[in-house]
C-alpha cells in the first residue's frame, strides 16, 4: 500500500516543507498518524557526519602556528601570517554553531514507528508500511592504505518491495533494533 499524496515511488517526494527542524518532525509525525502507523520508536539521521568537529580541530590546528607567529619577533609579514592564522580560528570557532545549524535542516531523517517509516528529506516527506519494505543486511569490506588493511562493516538497507532503496544505515544506526521493528511489522526479508 501506498499512501496518496505522500509517496510518487516509494522513495519519492511528498508533502513539502523539507528540511529536518521541529516542523518536519512534527510533518512526519502528523503523517504517520493519519496514516495510521502507532507509536513512534526513534529518528535517525541518514548520512551527514560532524563538521563540526572537522571546524574545531582546524581551529585547534591554526591556533598554535598563530600564536606562535604573533608573539615571536618575526618580520611583519610572517606576524601578518600569525595574524591571519589566529582570525581563521576565531572565525571557524564563531562559525561552527552557524553552519551546524543551517546544515541540520539538509539531512534526512528516518522516522520509525510500529506500522512503517517515514522518510524525511529537504524536498519533502514520503511514508512506507512495513508490509511494503524489505530489509536486506549486508557486510561491506573496504581496503584501507597501502598496507591493505581490510575495514569490514555491517550495514542495513531498507528497499521498496519493488526493488528502490529507501535508505541505508551504518554501524552508528541501532541495526538490529530497526531490523526487528521492520519485521514484526510485516516487512520482508
């Protein structure tokens, strides 16, 4: 079953007002009460990592060459350098809350609850019962650096029964948790 006004194909567009704020949570759990689901059981961002702490570091990074630049007896150029050091990690700093912010509303979300899913991404919200999911767990190895070290992750993938993927998670994700949801739900393996 898919439900008018909110799913093109199973993934597909929806209801506006994208963006992942207070109004889409609220946007996804109004639909998934019209629709009938129950009771939420989580939200998990899809993708996205942490700038943040990327904004940080290279603070921290930039911080002491600054310093160390502008307190030294160096030429006017190179206490010029330190200078300009020193305002980038004061600017990556005073920045860090802004972009987190404005970034938050780009990422989308996956909201549970007993009956199905609800995808919320900036273009829109879409839903899907659990009776209309497969559940497909996966490992993927990747060779890292010139040693050949093997990195093996668990994932899962949620799809469409007619084949669409809807989202995949990581190892972040509480995997067995969704997977047991989605199957006492109706959702196919």
């Amino acid at each position: 079953m898919t439900v008018p006004g909110t799913v093109g194909s199973a993934a597909g567009g929806g209801i506006p007002g994208g963006g992942d704020g207070p109004a889409t949570a609220r946007s996804a759990a109004e639909l998934a009460e019209r629709i009938g689901f129950g009771a939420p059981r989580g939200t998990h961002a899809l993708g996205g990592g942490d700038p943040g702490c990327l904004m940080v570091g290279l603070a921290v990074v930039l911080l002491p060459p600054g310093i160390g630049l502008t307190a030294g007896s160096y030429q006017a150029g190179v206490t010029a350098l330190g200078a300009v050091f020193l305002a980038m990690a004061v600017a990556l700093v005073v920045l860090t809350p802004i972009v987190l912010k404005s970034r938050d509303g780009r990422i989308p979300r996956l909201h549970l609850y007993d009956g199905g899913l609800v995808l919320s991404r900036p273009e829109g919200i879409a839903a899907c019962p659990w009776s209309e999911v497969r559940v497909v767990e996966y490992t993927k190895s990747t060779a890292v650096g010139q040693g050949g070290n093997v990195i093996t992750v668990n994932r899962l993938r949620l799809e469409h029964i007619d084949g669409e993927a809807l989202c995949s998670l990581g190892p972040a994700a509480p995997m067995a948790e969704i997977s047991r949801l989605a199957l006492a739900g109706g959702a196919r393996t």
